[in-house]
C-alpha cells in the first residue's frame, strides 16, 4: 500500500481509536444543532441549506466507530428533528438511523480524521439523506416531492465545506484519554 | 440465536430501531381515506396471505370436489352407457317386432284377399348344400303341406316344397339351379319357363322364349299355372335385361318374392288360378297411381283394309300385286308370250269407306302397344343391391347349360 493509502484505510478497525464524550457533550450538541435548525434559518435564510443535525450525526458516528451507537444516535437526532417538525414521526428518524449506521460502518474502514475523507463522507451522507428522505416521503407518505438534483449536489458541497471546521470544532470535546 | 444476534448485533439493531420507527410512522399516518398506515399495512401484510390460504383452501375444495364430481360422472356415465345398451337392444327388439308385425299383417291381409288356401310359414333354416338354395319352413305334414306345393309372399312367388316332414319341410327357392316353374309376361303374353341360375346369382331366367315373340324390359312376369304347381297369376318378378339369343330369347328377371328378404311365406295348400292383372302387382311400391289417361282417336287418312287383307304376310301382299297387275294388263302368269309390266304397278284397291272413328289397323302388328301397357312399357329402376345382369355386361348362361335346359325338372312335375 502506498503511504496515501495508509494514511485513509485502516487494516484491522481495532486499530481505530474510539472517540469518547462527555454525556453533556452528546446531548446538548445534537440539541444544539436541531436548535440551530430550527432558529437560525427564521433569521439567516440563506443558511436553510445547512443540515446542521445530519451534519452532527454523521460526526458522532464516525467518531464513535460503533454501528450501535452511530444508529442509536441517528435516530434520536431523527426523531427529535421530527418532533418539532410537522412531519410524522419518524421519517426523519429512518433516515438519520441509516444514515448513522452507515457512517459508524465507513468510520471502521477509513481514517475519518483525514480532511479529505470528512469532505467526500459530508457530501455522500448529504446526498444519501435527502434522498433517501425524498424516496421514503414519496413512498411512506405519498407526497410528490420535487428531488433536484443539482441543487442538492450543491448544497451537499457546501454541507461538507462547513463538515470541516465544524467537525474540527468537535474534536475539541472529546474526551482525553 | 446468540450466535446469530453476537455475529450481527449491528444489523439487529438497526432493524429494529428502523422497524420501530415504522411502527411509529405507520400509527401516525392515515391514508387517503382516513385509515391509519398501519392498519393498511397490516391487511396489505396480511390480505395477500390469506388470499393465498384461501385460494389453496378453494382449490383443495374445489379439486376434492371435482374428483366427486368426476368420479360420479364416470359411475353416471358407465350406467348411462348400460341404459343406452339396453335401450339400442329394447329399440332393435322393438323395430324386429314391428318389422314382423308388418311382414305378418301383409301375410294376413294376401291370405285374405286371395282365393287359393295358404298357411303361414316361418322361415327357420337355410340348406346346408353350398350349391342348392334351399330353406326349412316351420311347417310340415302336421299342418298339411305335402311335396311340391308352391311358397309365397305377397311380392311373389319363393319356391316350391321339396321335401316334407312332420313339423317342417324344405322349400327349393326360385334361385336354386334346379328350379323350373311356367311363367307368363303381363303385356305380351309370353310363356316361358322360369329357372334359376344357382349359385351367387339372385336372378332368374326366362327361358324357351322364341326370339320373334316380343318382350320388354321392365315387363311383369306371372305364374303361368302351366307347371301346376303354381296358381296361375301371381307376381314371379320383372325383366331386366331382353335380348335375342341364339336359340331362344335370354331373358333375365328379378324374382319380386326376394326383395325384402322373405322371413315369413305363405305355402300354397290349394291353388286357385287367377287371371294374370293389366297392371303392376305393387307398382311402385305401394304409391297409389291414376289410371292411364285415355288416348285420343287418331282422325282416319287411310281406309283399312279388310280383315282377312290385314292379316297377310308380305307374300300374300306381293302375290296380291301379282294378281292385280295379272287382271289389269289381262295376261296370265306362265304363258309364253306378252311380257308384263312390273313398272306400271297395280291399280289402286277400291274400298269401302269405314264408319268414322275406327282406327286403321297398323302396317305391323309386333309394333303394335296397348294403350293400358304403355305406362309398364317405362324402364324401371332395379330395387335392391342384387348383382343383376345389364345390357352392358350381361349375364350370359353357358351354351350347354340352355342346351341342358330341357334335362331340367319338367315345369308341371308334381
């Protein structure tokens, strides 16, 4: 393997070093970003395109390395975005559970603390999450959403260009061990 | 399952957490027609298997039901085929009966209506012999029938008895080769004999028929009584073929007493001759027919002749012309000296003029027709799948056979 290769894939996931946090720090961020959801865009709507919960999801999954623990998260971070939204509950919890699952998967395989490997996993979970948002209020629901393509590939760029610094801001908390 | 839920914990869970959630979507959601989301999931969930319980139940059912059914069908139908069975053997009795009914009514009614003594008989045996054509009749001395006796049916005649025993006897058929009886045309009134040609042939012969004498085909044949055996005027049977021989004419016929396969005859105890009838015996069999219409005078263009001029021959005629042309040119036939002339011709014959409405006598008496025969005179169609000789192929009996013929049993033998 080239020095590149060694540097974003890990040969054996033991080897991966398990991020621990606070309890605080696992309640109060994903609070805090279903706040900023929800608060921020009445004043700033340019920043309405920030997915600030999916963002933290994906964080703590990665981080976490642990498929339980990332989907237990998703769906909490899911159905509490839910509960103060007017859809049902659960849709978005469906589709933060997968999304969590999948990350703290990716996160047993790559070197989620690569720069590089949090851009691409922000714009593929992104993606992932308002499409599968979007197949499953169509099929659950019945609702004729409208998926645009591009728009979502821009916002899931510009998801993953915030993913950066905040997932930097992030490191910060974790506990030293 | 320890080891199953230890190897994919990860997965369990997320199924779980995400079946939750779809419980939890499926109780909040209604459809379009305010039905909650799981409840249409639960009858989707359920309603496709218990459509598949009960379309193997209806099936089993069914297919249990249809094997009943089958199975009655198949008994129904072996017990349908034993009814029609004995329904076709009841119908055939039943026809049997009737046709027997029939032939025996027919029997009755000739009994009755002829004048000569007839006892019915059943037919109940064919000869053994390969060449002679005989049949057992049910009747034997016991009821009176002797030897030589004639047998019947109202069609026509069938044979005569040839041996006689208690309680039946043996009836020589017309077709047996053996076989002779005085026959009778209806028109001409031919006499012959009549005589069967034996083996595989269901026709008879008209022999001793000079060829002068005229007959025509499709001409009834009667019992001439000559034989005196049988009765004079019964039906023997209709020519089909007549043509000039080399001795005597040859003359082929189909005996009637033979077209509907006598089962039941009539054995002739006493004979009472009859007058041979103008018409047919059954024309057309059985049709009710007009008499013939009746034939326009001709107007008289010649005078006729005299009766005893109209019964000369050729010779007599000429001689006739000879004698006239004798007398007119007063010379005498034989003496040397003046020549008659032939040329000059005879001098008309003065006669008396007839009383209006007399038809001439025609020039040849053998093309002379009765009007009352001309309808018999048609060519009939031959009834039946006999072999029957035409003019095409006939039937032409060896030469030493018709030289034999004399040899036969004599007609009138007793």
């Amino acid at each position: 393997m080239t020095d590149f290769s060694d540097q974003i894939l890990i040969d054996n996931p033991r080897k991966g070093r398990i991020s621990r946090y606070k309890p605080a720090v696992l309640v109060l961020i994903p609070l805090g970003a279903i706040l900023f959801q929800v608060y921020v865009p009445l004043f700033f709507q340019s920043l309405s395109y920030l997915e600030m919960p999916l963002l933290v999801t994906v964080y703590f999954a990665l981080m976490r390395r642990q498929p339980i623990a990332g989907t237990l998260i998703g769906a909490a971070i899911g159905l509490m975005q839910d509960s103060l939204s007017h859809q049902p509950l659960g849709m978005v919890g469906i589709v933060k559970t997968l999304v969590g699952y999948f990350a703290a998967s990716v996160s047993l395989r790559f070197d989620v603390e690569n720069g590089a490997i949090r851009l691409i996993l922000g714009f593929f979970f992104f993606f992932f999450h308002q499409f599968f948002y979007w197949v499953l209020a169509r099929s659950l629901l019945g609702q004729d959403l409208h998926f645009d393509l591009q728009q979502t590939f821009l916002f899931g760029l510009l998801n993953a260009i915030v993913a950066l610094p905040l997932f930097h801001i992030l490191d910060k908390l974790k506990e030293r061990t | 399952m320890d080891l199953f839920l230890n190897r994919y914990r990860n997965l369990s869970v997320l199924l779980v957490v995400i079946v939750a959630q779809l419980l939890l979507l499926a109780y909040q959601i209604k459809s379009n027609q305010d039905v909650r989301l799981i409840r249409v999931w639960a009858v989707t969930a359920v309603t496709p298997l218990a459509r598949v319980l009960e379309g193997l139940r209806s099936n089993s059912i069914g297919f249990v039901t249809d094997y009943i059914v089958v199975l009655n069908v198949r008994e129904e139908n072996k017990r349908l085929r034993v009814d029609l069975d004995k329904m076709k053997m009841e119908n055939q009795f039943l026809k049997t009966e009737l046709s027997t009914a029939d032939r025996a009514s027919a029997l009755s009614a000739f009994q009755k209506r002829t004048q000569s003594r007839t006892i019915a008989a059943r037919i109940i045996g064919a000869g053994t012999s390969a060449t002679s054509r005989v049949v057992f009749v049910d009747r034997g001395t016991t009821s009176g029938v002797q030897r030589g006796m004639a047998v019947v049916t109202p069609d026509g005649i069938v044979g005569k008895v040839q041996s006689v025993y208690p309680t039946s006897s043996q009836v020589l058929l017309i077709t047996d080769s053996s076989f002779a009886a005085g026959v009778i045309s209806q028109k001409h009134r031919v006499h012959g004999t009549l005589k069967g040609q034996g083996l595989g042939q269901t026709t008879g012969v008209v022999d001793y028929v000079q060829n002068e004498e005229v007959v025509e085909p499709g001409e009834w044949f009667y019992t001439s009584g000559d034989d005196l055996i049988f009765p004079k005027g019964m039906p023997v049977g209709i020519a089909r073929v007549v043509r000039p021989g080399k001795v005597f004419k040859e003359i082929y016929l189909d005996p009637s007493g033979f077209q509907n396969g006598p089962e039941e005859v009539l054995i002739v105890l006493e004979g009472v001759h009859q007058i041979v009838p103008d018409g047919q015996p059954n024309p057309q069999g059985g049709i009710k027919l007009l008499t013939p219409p009746p034939t326009e005078q001709a107007p008289v263009l010649v005078q006729p002749e005299d009766p005893e001029r109209a019964m000369k021959t050729d010779a007599d005629r000429l001689r006739d012309r000879y004698k006239r042309i004798e007398e007119t040119q007063g010379i005498q036939f034989g003496d040397a000296g003046r020549i008659p002339n032939f040329n000059a011709g005879p001098p008309p014959r003065k006669v008396e003029p007839a009383p209006r409405g007399v038809a001439p006598d025609p020039p040849a008496p053998a093309t002379q027709q009765p009007a009352q025969a001309r309808p018999q005179a048609q060519p009939q169609v031959p009834r039946g799948p006999a072999v029957r000789p035409s003019p095409e192929t006939p039937i032409r009996p060896p030469a030493q056979k018709r030289e034999a013929a004399p040899a036969d049993p004599p007609v009138n033998q007793q």
